[in-house]
C-alpha cells in the first residue's frame, strides 16, 4: 500500500460512523498500519449529518488535520445525498460505496459521477436481518474491505469480533449478527455501472 489513504464516512447520529472508522483504525493497527480515526460533530443528535475520518498507510502519517480529499466515500445513509455533498474532494478515480436499495444508475445520476468507481449494497436490509436494528456501519465496513482490500477479511472480522466480545461479552447474537453483516455485505457489495 505505502501511500497514504484516507476514508470519509458520511452517516447520521446514531448509525456508527464514529464506530465503524473506530472499527477500521483497531483492525488496520493489528495489521502494523499507521492509521489515524476521528470524527467531525458539534452537539448534533441522533439522526443529525455527522462524518468521520480515517487515514491508513504503511508509512507514518504526519499530517493532522481535516481530511479534504479522500479516497474513499462511505455513505451509511442514501438520504443524505442531495442535502450533503459527499463526493465533495472526491478524486475523479476516488470509490464511493452507499448503502442503499435504489439501482446503482439511480445513484450514480443523484450523486453526478463521472469516471468515480461507485459500489452499492442494501446495508440497512442486512442490518436488519443480522442485528436486528437499522445500524449499517458494520456491513459498510464489511463493504469497504471487499472494495479497496485496503485490510484483509481475516484481520476485520477477528478483530472486530476481540471489540465486540469486550463490549457485549453478554449479549452473542449481538457478536455473531455484526460479523454475519461484515460478512454478507462482503459478499453482497457491487459495483454499480
């Protein structure tokens, strides 16, 4: 890899963007990458814009500020296209990956594309039947992997699987549902035309 990358995650409170770029930074460090994770919200609430950042390379990363011109897009939530301009700094060889049920053509005139590599996933339906709630961080991220293999599948699932045992070492179906979603949207993720 050697060359810096950076992701920006667009989502709205409470559908884990700050968590899903958390995820990605941990599973990036376990693989001996330097690797920066950060958010960007004022006092906002559940279900207002909020994005996140992170920054991956082979090489120390020595820049500390906002990330203007990502590589990559993540949008968790479609329905922010139009309100937000999340191709905004987005090269024109950038990827996008949106979680949405639309056709990928649908996308692709919303959001004005030309030459930017788009990859669509219903990541709220795999929630959904994974998890049991409306939160697609974990499939996005599971998206991610797939389409830049900026991380192995391995390191991704071990090591969020090591983070969420912490976290809900009490609740298993909680654990196994987030890895069936890093799992399905893996396998389910598409390049959109």
């Amino acid at each position: 890899m050697g060359k810096l990358k950076e992701i920006r995650w667009h989502g709205r409170g409470g559908q884990g963007a700050k968590t899903a770029a958390l995820l990605f930074a941990d599973a990036a460090l376990s693989e001996g990458k330097y690797i920066q994770a950060f958010p960007e919200y004022g006092p906002e609430r559940t279900g207002a814009p909020v994005q996140s950042f992170n920054r991956v390379s082979d090489e120390p990363i020595t820049i500390h500020c906002h990330a203007k011109n990502p590589n990559v897009v993540v949008v968790l939530d479609p329905t922010l296209i139009g309100s937000v301009d999340v191709t905004a700094g987005l090269a024109p060889d950038g990827v996008i990956i949106v979680n949405t049920n639309q056709p990928a053509s649908t996308i692709r005139e919303k959001l004005k594309l030309n030459g930017r590599k788009l990859y669509t996933l219903d990541a709220s339906a795999i929630a959904k039947e994974t998890i049991g709630r409306d939160i697609p961080n974990t499939p996005m991220l599971g998206a991610l992997v797939k389409v830049t293999g900026l991380l192995s599948y391995e390191t991704i699932t071990e090591d969020t699987r090591r983070k969420l045992e912490v976290k809900f070492r009490n609740k298993p179906e909680v654990i196994e549902g987030n890895l069936k979603a890093i799992e399905r949207a893996y396998n389910e993720v598409k390049e959109g035309q």
